[in-house]
C-alpha cells in the first residue's frame, strides 16, 4: 500500500487528529516535523523548549519513528515525500498569515513533482472564514459572532486510528531545550488531558464566578496545550456540559477562535491597527520611554498588581488573563508606549504564545482593533487589584518584598508613613494624571470604521 507523510505542525497528538486518519487510512505513515527557522526564530525560550518536549512526547507515541529535519518547508517536506515514495502529504490547515503563505509554496513544490498536500481539519473547533454575518461579511464584535459560533457547531472528537504503521525515515533529531527561567508544564498528550481533568472535575463549576481572581487556581491552564495541539479544542468543548461556568469557558474558548478568524479576514492586522486611523496615536520614543519600558518588563513599576502579573511571566512563562489586561493597558495608557512593544515581550516569554490572540489581545486593550469604543477604557491598576486581588495573595506570591503588607496595604504601599517596604520602588508614574494624557492623545487619533 502506498505510504503517506503526517506532516505535524500544530497538532502534537495522536487522538483526534483527522489528518492522521486520512494518512493512516493509506498505508504506512511517515511522521514529520520540520523546524522552521522562520518560527523558531518567533518563538522565545519557553515556547522551545515546550515545543521540543513536546515533539519527544510525540516521538515516543510513534514509537520513536518521529522524523524531525530543519530547512525550510518547501524544500523539507517535497524532499521527504520523495525519500518515502508518498504520494500525498497530510497536515492540518494552517490559517496565520505565515502558514497560508507557507503551504501554499509547500502545495507547488509538491505539485512540481507529481504529489498533493492535503489539508485536512485545523487547529480550532470551527475553522476561521466559516462564521461569517447574514451578508457573508466577516465579524468584527465578538458578541455576534460567539452566537453564531454556536449556533454553527462542531464535531465530535474522533478517536485515533488502531495500529498505525510508522514508517522510518532518518531525521536530524530534536534539538536540546534551550535554558529556561520558567517552571513549565509538562508537554505530552497525557499531561494536556490531566489538566483537562482536573479542570473539569474541579475547577469548571465555578469558573464563571472565580476566573477573575488571580491569586486563586481557578482558570484550567490548557492554553499551552492548545497552543501546540496537545489537546483540541474539540476535545475539551466535549466535556464541559452544563452550567454557567460551562457556558463561561465556552466563550472563552471562541474567543481564541474569534482572533483567528480576525487574523484570517485581515492579516495586516497581526502587527498593524485593525481599526483605520489608530495607528496615528501618539507614543513616546527615546531613552526615558525605554527605561519605563525596562521597568515595566522587570516588575519594577512600583504599582504591585502590574508587577507582579510581570513577575509571573517570567517565573511561569504565562500569566492570569485578567492581569494580562491590565498590564497591557498601564504600558499603553499610563506608559504611552505603542502596543507592538508589548505584544512582542509577551510572546518572547509566554509558553502559549499566539500571534493571532496574543495580538489581538493587546488591540483590545489598546483600542486599536475589535470592539466599539475601547480607546475609553484605561484600567486603574489600583482598583483593580482591590478589586480582584482583594486580599493581596496574587501580589504577596510574586512581589516578595510586599509579603508582609496587609490586604489595606499591599496595593498602595507608598502611602504607608515610612514608604514602600525596602527594595520596593515608588511608582514610576501617576496614574491619574497619564490618564487624562491618554485620553487627550487617544481623542485626537480618529479612529474609523
């Protein structure tokens, strides 16, 4: 029977993977993964060695028949489907602006030599371009666009084949993890359907009411995961049933599928303002600017909340979304320094890295891309650490030298009579007055739809 390529990408498992089925189908499947300088040099430390983990989990699901070779996919993948006399080569359908491109030159390569690349599923429960308004225009509000999510579906998962034959193939082998700083999870299928578990079980119930708290464990940590297709979202949108944290975790789960498609319908907008006119916001440049920017990435702000969600970063190469947002928005708002600059640091640390949520993420914020008229909303990092930190636990964990400041304290340490604790700066900026700087600088962009 004639021998196919598995060509893996973001889909690092071998229960429901329908491009694994269509290659097993055949005959005899040679597992391929190539790396990709062009994403590997994207891609931080964390992500690596995650990736690496990963693809050695993967490796031993193959019964170490996995092929791992370096090049560039045009060259790499046409290559091993002549090496094993495949005629077709298998993958799940990429849709970032970088892997359309890249396929598409991997589809004509394999074509010049007689071959097909057939793309099969995708990393999302519904694939970007097929949730589209009445007219056939693409959403640009989430809230629409989460009903009509749902209201499309999805499949159910699929189990994996039995008794896949793995051809071998020599390969280059995979690489040894880059140092880290960050204790990261572990990165195998099992690993994923663990924490899948245990959110489950546990955590679900309540998750509409806790996933705000950043000093509780109350979000599932499958971000990782999904990023490298450790589990697919088909898998976990199976088992999450009823209820209002169910429902909760749904649309948080379509909000990932949101920005893909976003990204799908307007590429530009990975690094570029998707609303037009908001990129002529004003932003500071110069030596001051990036020494705000230093101390901000430090955790050296001297607003507890922003640092520790900084702080967590880089212990944890991930960080609790609401603090997310907030961080974002004192390096937009309150620092005046362009949301790319940000976008950029997230990504070099963050394990579950991804263009098209991280970005758009940070568009929100900033007021730049999807939503109405988010240029208004300036998070008080104050308030929003009494108010979703009230008793200090998140601050207290990763600002170690705030520890022993009470709930009344630990938000606002400069107002105690002797100043912040020792080796604890003093706030880097006034929040109120960069405010109503933000706002001014923010009403003079005009932002079109």
């Amino acid at each position: 029977m004639p021998t196919s390529v598995l060509w893996f990408r973001r889909d690092l498992r071998l229960a429901d993977n329908p491009a694994l089925l269509r290659a097993a189908a055949g005959g005899p499947v040679v597992a391929l993964f190539v790396l990709d300088d062009a994403l590997r040099r994207a891609a931080g430390p964390n992500r690596l060695a995650f990736l690496y983990r990963g693809l050695r989990s993967l490796d031993a699901g193959t019964g170490g028949r996995l092929v791992v070779r370096a090049g560039d996919p045009a060259a790499v993948v046409p290559a091993v489907a002549a090496e094993a006399g495949a005629g077709e080569v298998a993958c799940a359908a990429d849709f970032g602006p970088y892997g359309r491109r890249r396929d598409e030159a991997v589809a004509g390569a394999l074509a010049a030599g007689g071959r097909s690349l057939c793309r099969v599923g995708s990393p999302y429960a519904v694939e970007p371009g097929e949730v589209v308004k009445a007219d056939g225009t693409p959403y640009q509000v989430f809230t629409p666009f989460h009903r009509a999510w749902l209201a499309r579906g999805w499949p159910a998962p699929a189990a994996p084949p039995d008794g896949v034959r793995w051809h071998a193939l020599g390969g280059d082998g995979i690489p040894e993890d880059p140092p880290v700083e960050a204790a990261l999870p572990e990165a195998t299928e099992a690993a994923a359907h663990a924490a899948l578990d245990a959110f489950v079980a546990g955590r679900l119930s309540g998750y509409a009411a806790a996933r705000d708290d950043p000093g509780g464990d109350a979000t599932s940590r499958l971000s990782p995961y999904l990023k490298y297709g450790l589990v697919h979202p088909r898998q976990v949108l199976a088992r999450l049933g009823r209820g209002d944290g169910a429902a909760r975790f749904r649309a948080e789960l379509a909000w990932r599928e949101f920005y893909a498609d976003v990204l799908w319908h307007e590429p530009a907008s990975a690094w570029s303002a998707l609303r037009p006119g908001m990129d002529a916001i004003e932003f500071d440049e110069g030596p001051e600017a990036d020494r705000r920017f230093e101390a901000w990435a430090a955790g050296r702000t001297g607003y507890p909340l922003i640092d520790a969600g900084m702080r967590q970063l880089v212990a944890e190469g991930w960080m609790h979304n609401r603090v997310r947002m907030v961080t974002a928005s004192f390096l937009v708002k309150d620092l005046h320094l362009p949301w790319q600059r940000g976008a950029r640091h997230f990504l070099h640390h963050l394990v579950d890295g991804d263009l098209a949520s991280n970005n758009h993420g940070w568009q929100w914020v900033a007021g730049t891309g999807t939503d109405a008229a988010p240029y208004f909303r300036v998070f008080n990092p104050v308030s929003q650490g009494r108010t979703f930190d009230p008793d200090g636990a998140y601050v207290r964990r990763h600002v170690p030298e705030l520890a022993g400041l009470s709930p009344r304290d630990v938000h606002e340490p400069w107002k105690l009579p002797a100043g912040p604790p020792a080796g604890y700066p003093l706030p880097i900026v006034d929040h109120a007055v960069e405010r109503k700087e933000a706002l001014r600088r923010y009403g003079q962009a005009t932002p079109s739809t």
